[in-house]
C-alpha cells in the first residue's frame, strides 16, 4: 500500500520503467540526434530519462550506432555528443567506462554483423581519448583484432568513411 501511495504522489520515476523501453527511448533519442544535431535537446531528453544509474546503456548504444552505421557523420557527431554529456557531467565517469567495457565485450559478437566493426572501434577509441572523453587506461583495454590488411595496400591504409 506505502509503494502505492509514493508512486501516485511522485510519480513513475525512470528506474520504474521496464529496460527494454528505456533501450528503445535511448535508441530514439540517438536517432532523433543524429537527425537534428540538437545536442543540448538531447542532453534533456537523456536528462528527463531519469536513469543516471543506466547511462551506460545510452553509451554503449551510442557506439554501437557509430559501429553499425559506419559513417562520418554518425561518428563525429556521437563523438561530439558523448564529449558534451562527459563535460556536463550528465555521464558519469564511471557509466561512460563501463559503456565502452561492454562494447569491448561485445565487439566479437557484433563484428559478425559489420565486418569492419573491429577497425572502427580502435578508431572511434583513439579519438574518444584524444578527445578526453575516456582515460588512456580504458583506451588501452580496447580490443585489437589480430588480421590481415582490410584495405587495398594502395589506399594508404585508410578506411574511408561514407559519406551521407
């Protein structure tokens, strides 16, 4: 009966709501981001979520998408994103580490589907460093993929990004 009353006065907090719907609102709003290039409404929208204690899911999604997408444009502007959400404060240190953690645990699984997914997180790591985004020690638990060459050996050993 007390749940009940503290629901009706404060309401359905984030925490109430099932995972899989809070997946789907971080994909959404992900989405809707890349489209519009609205960071600061992103920024309330992850805010209005009220799930500090799941932003690790919103990062690995975030990586995912750059992963699955495998375009500039999606790259930078998720690199961008997670910066501004890191300087804010709004991630925490601790949940944008444990986003890429479980990137990292996954990348096997989701190189299968995007064969380049190996390459394109190194990438998307280097610069989250380089950025300040994660520390050296998180870039340095980046897996590497012992492989051949995926580029032609007359392209500089470049992957280029398409473009949108």
């Amino acid at each position: 009966m007390g749940g009940l009353r503290i629901d009706t006065h404060w309401g359905t907090g984030g925490g109430q709501r099932p995972v899989i719907q809070l997946i789907k609102e971080m994909n959404l709003l992900l989405k809707e981001y890349i489209l519009s290039g609205d960071g600061k409404e992103a920024e309330r929208c992850l805010r209005d979520l009220e799930v500090p204690h799941f932003h690790h899911e919103f990062v690995y999604e975030a990586i995912v998408m750059v992963l699955e997408s495998r375009g500039e444009k999606t790259f930078k502007m998720v690199l961008q994103l997670l910066k501004s959400l890191s300087l804010s404060s709004i991630i925490t240190v601790d949940q944008m580490q444990r986003g890429y953690e479980r990137v990292y645990m996954d990348i096997d699984e989701i190189n299968i589907d995007v064969p380049l997914a190996y390459f394109i997180l190194e990438h998307f790591v280097d610069k989250s460093f380089r950025m300040g985004i994660i520390s050296v020690k998180l870039r340095d638990q980046c897996p590497r993929r012992n492989r051949k060459r995926l580029v032609s050996e007359g392209d500089g050993g470049v992957v280029k990004f398409e473009r949108y």
